[in-house]
C-alpha cells in the first residue's frame, strides 16, 4: 500500500515537472516562432535593367525609357529596390545632341531607378561632361555608383548606397575592373562590403567578366545579389555561385528583371525576364520628353540623311573575327580617323567596330551603328617610330592569337613573320607621309589619331604605350566617319563600294626561306633581343654543364685505368 502512494506522488511530480517545461517552451518559443516567423517575410523585391546601349525611344515596340518607366510603377512595392546597369546615355548617334549638357541621368531618375551604375566604358560623353552633368543634376539623379579610375567622378558620385525598402536595409556596391587584377577588385570589394553594416542584403552591380563575377561571389559570401551590368545575356533564372544570385536582363530595355529575394533564407523567386512589349504603354510625360529628344536629333544631325551609296555589304564582324587581316570595314574607319589630320597614321580597334555598311543607301543612322558604344572621342597621339614598331608588335601578336583585338592601320604598313617569338614579329614597317612611303625610323615623331577605346586596349602591350602628347578632340569615331563620308560625296563619289573593292595591304605575311635562315634574327624588338639574351644563357648553361659533365666522366675514366693498370 505504501508502494502505491509513493509511485502516485511520483507520478504527480513528473507531471508538475512536465507542465511547467511545456509552459516554459510556450513562453520562450513563442516569440522566437514570432521572430522567425517575422524574418522569414522580409521579401525584398529587386527590379532590374542591364545594357540599356543608350536606347531612349523605343524600337519597334519594344523597349525604351517611357515604357520602362510605366512597367516599373506597376510593379514597385514598398520593399521594392530598382537597380539599372548604366549606358543610358552611350548612344553615338544622340550624344551630339544631350552631350553637351552632359549625361542624362535625370531621364533615369524618372524612370524610377534607385541605383545607376558609371563605368569608365562609358566615352560616348566625355569624363569632363559627366562630372559637369553630375554636379548640375544633383537631387534629381538616381544614386550614381561609380568604381573607376577618374578621382573627380569618384568624388562627385559614390561607391556604396544604404537604402531602407519597407523594414529591409538593403545596402548596394558598385563594381569595376577599370584596369586592375582580381586580386586588386577582390581586396577593393570587400573593403566596401565592409563599410556596409548592418544590412538585410547586399547588391553588388558589376561591370566584371562572368568568371569573375563568380570569384567576388565566391569569396565575399556577404554579396546576396550581382546585377551583371556588362555582359547583355537574357538569363530568365539566375545564374548561382554559392548562395549568390548573379542576374542579366540583356540588352537594350527589351527585357526587365523582376525578382523577390527572402533575406533570411537567402532564396529567389522570380517568372523569369519580362518583355517590354507593344503591349507595355508608356508613360505620358517622359514619352514627351523623348519626342522632344527625336525632334532636337533631326534638327541638328538628321539620322536618315543618305550621305552615300555602296554596292556591296561591307565585312561583317564575324567574318573580322575569323583571322588577323585587313577588311573594307576596318580600313574604312581608319581612313576616316586618317583624315582628321595631316600626314597621321589612323588606328581602330575591332573592338570599337559593330555593325557593318549594309548595301544600298548609306545613312548617318547606319555609320553610327558601325561604331560600337565603348568607342568614344578621338584621340591625338605624339608617338616615336619605335612606339609605332611596339604598336604592331602587338597587333602581330595579340590581333594574330585573338582577331578580336586586331588593329587597322591607314597611312601604315608592316611586314611580319609569325613563326618568330611574341612581340617579335615586325620584320618592316612604313608610314606614308606626302604622297609617299617611308620607313620608320625609331627615334622621330609621328601622329596617330585613333578612339580612346582604341588607345585603353593599347595600355594592354607589354610595353608601356609611350604617348609624347595626347590630346582628346571633341569629335566621336562616327562623327569623323560622317565627316570622312560627307568629303567622298563632294569629291564626286557616289559608290563607297567602288573605293573599297580591293583588299588594303597593311599588314602582309612573310616566310623566311632556308637558304635565308639568318633573317629569323635581323631586325629584333626590345622584347625579341631580351627573348634572344634569355635564349643564349639558357643554351650557355646546357652547353656548360653537358660540357662539365664530359670533363667529369673523362676524370672518372682516367682514374679507372689507373687503377685497372695497378692491378
């Protein structure tokens, strides 16, 4: 009997014991299901545009700011964030008329962005305008976050943006290569990630290759979201590296991105890219604007103006593309570049080309599209014969490996042996001055006049691109075409085909003949004579110690007879 008591007031005590645990998980784990429950439904609501290229008005139907803008009020919450790539602006063919005001954020500031991203890829409007435009449309721009190299745009605009959408704080850094390694971005991205405290998530807009991309994704995990400004994919799912979503809305406007990213559990949601359509209508009162834009750009440059004809499509970039030569299209802008002075060397890079001269009338609307975007403002160069040989040392070399980074020449012609060592290939090199051709001769001066696209690829030579003046003309790449095209005209040529029916010969393979070996070694570089002296002490040092190793071994053989003899 006294068993059955002492069982019973056992069981009282568990249950006492267990009613006051339970009572006490109720109490703490309430607010905690609440928190969680509260954190789980900070949804952020990222719309995004990329590669805008500078296409106000709509084409076709499709995209354009006033439709942008109409499907961007549609589709804002409160905890929603609008993040544009940049390039509104790098449009050749309208930037003679808003360039001399400078660049037109306002016109991104009404479509309803947060954030616009400024890269040192935008030349279409110089540095000088921008940071002129900037100053004067303070107030009435987006948060402008630039990472480049120019210490006066830095000052004016921003590298970091802290913005508070609905209850989520959401923090946005602006990244670009602007010349430097990965190492040196990587050190620089988390250096400004850091300055980001006590943010829900983190927006990264960069103007990074993909691989890249995926290294800053990688290592600084902090990075919830990348808006890939550069590279003009349609990607209707995120591309993922890690936890972090890298996003691209293509090209021109056609598409936006509109995305719900959960902060806490770091997760995407999203219908993939949605098409700004004919069925998308614009907004009223930036549409006007445009139209007045259309109107001011007739007046002052006339985009369907015939200016020429031509009888044959020029080269197109994927056939540029296929080896290192010369091609209509590429003669054509440095021959234009060519004319913009007196006895100059014209220079271009494939990479500021685009789009080629299509048969039939040539428009001021078609020689701006033969230019692309990046191609920017001339540009005068002072530079000695020697810088010219350095210059087609790397066209020989980088534009031989990769077409994509081949130069065209006007005024200039070289000679080249490829089976020679890199950077080492010039065998003869002429300009034209006064009607004739001459050699280069390394210590005098000669002009060159090419785009300040043109004049950043030559920074990647091996050698220092040496300028004794540079000077930058008020004039883009396409001006000077229109210009170039316009003096054909007055001249009395009606067929620009007729004028480019044979092949220039600017750069022309040779092959050393047998009997001629010893012309492999004439004529070498500076990196060709320290490839030589590196070559001779790697075969000094072989033939020494083969030599040591006979002298030794003979030793060895001597010493052995002795021995042999004695016994």
């Amino acid at each position: 009997m006294s068993e059955l008591k002492l069982s019973q007031k056992i069981n009282k005590k568990i249950l006492i014991i267990s009613l006051i645990l339970m009572a006490l998980c109720v109490v703490f784990a309430g607010p905690a299901a609440a928190k969680s429950k509260k954190a789980s439904n900070k949804t952020l609501r990222l719309i995004y545009t990329t590669r805008l290229d500078g296409q106000i008005t709509s084409d076709k139907g499709q995209g354009g700011i006033a439709k942008i803008a109409s499907f961007i009020q549609a589709n804002r919450k409160q905890n929603t964030i609008v993040i544009d790539g940049g390039t509104l602006g790098d449009n050749v063919l309208y930037a003679p008329v808003y360039g001399q005001n400078g660049y037109p954020w306002q016109w991104s500031k009404a479509m309803g962005d947060d954030v616009t991203l400024l890269s040192d890829d935008s030349r279409v409007v110089s540095a000088a305008q921008q940071l002129k435009a900037l100053k004067a449309q303070k107030g009435n721009t987006p948060a402008v976050l630039y990472d480049g190299t120019n210490r006066k745009l830095a000052a004016q605009a921003q590298r970091t943006a802290v913005f508070t959408k609905g209850k989520i704080k959401v923090g946005v850094v602006a990244v670009s290569a602007s010349g430097r390694g990965s190492l040196e971005i990587l050190k620089q991205v988390r250096s400004d990630v850091k300055k980001l405290k006590n943010c829900d998530v983190i927006v990264a807009v960069s103007d990074l290759s993909e691989k890249q991309n995926k290294m800053i994704a990688r290592f600084v995990p902090r990075i919830g979201v990348i808006v890939d400004a550069k590279s003009g994919e349609s990607t209707d799912d995120p591309v993922f590296a890690g936890k972090t979503a890298i996003v691209s809305a293509g090209t021109k406007g056609r598409k936006v991105g509109v995305m719900d990213y959960n902060v806490s559990q770091k997760q995407v949601k999203t219908n993939g890219l949605i098409a700004i359509d004919r069925e998308v209508k614009s907004d009223g009162a930036l549409k006007s604007q445009v139209d007045q834009l259309e109107s001011a750009l007739k007046q002052a440059s006339d985009p369907g103006r015939q200016i020429i004809t031509t009888q044959k499509d020029f080269t197109a970039k994927k056939d540029r593309l296929k080896k290192l030569a010369d091609n209509d299209t590429g003669s054509l802008v440095s021959d234009a570049y060519r004319a913009q002075g007196q006895d100059a060397v014209g220079m271009v890079s494939e990479s500021s080309l685009n789009q080629p001269l299509k048969i039939g009338a040539v428009t001021v609307s078609s020689v701006s599209k033969l230019f692309a975007n990046q191609s920017g403002h001339l540009v005068k160069l002072k530079v000695t014969g020697q810088t010219l040989r350095e210059i087609c040392e790397y066209d020989a070399t980088a534009g031989y490996l990769n077409p994509a980074k081949q130069l065209y020449f006007s005024g200039l012609r070289y000679r080249y042996t490829p089976v020679r060592t890199f950077y080492n290939r010039i065998i003869g090199l002429e300009v034209k001055t006064g009607g004739k051709w001459q050699t280069v001769r390394a210590g005098k001066t000669y002009t060159v006049i090419t785009d300040e696209n043109t004049a950043s690829c030559l920074a990647a030579m091996p050698v220092k691109l040496s300028a004794q003046h540079k000077k930058t003309l008020n004039l883009l790449g396409f001006q000077a075409a229109v210009q170039y095209l316009d003096g054909l005209g007055q001249k009395g040529v009606s067929d620009l085909s007729a004028a480019y029916l044979t092949t220039a010969n600017h750069k022309t393979p040779k092959m050393f003949k047998a009997a001629k070996w010893t012309r492999y070694f004439s004529h070498p570089s500076r990196i060709g004579v320290l490839t030589y002296g590196v070559l001779i002490f790697i075969l000094v040092l072989i033939v020494g110690a083969i030599a040591a190793r006979g002298i030794r071994n003979t030793r060895w053989s001597k010493k052995g007879g002795q021995q042999m003899r004695k016994y």
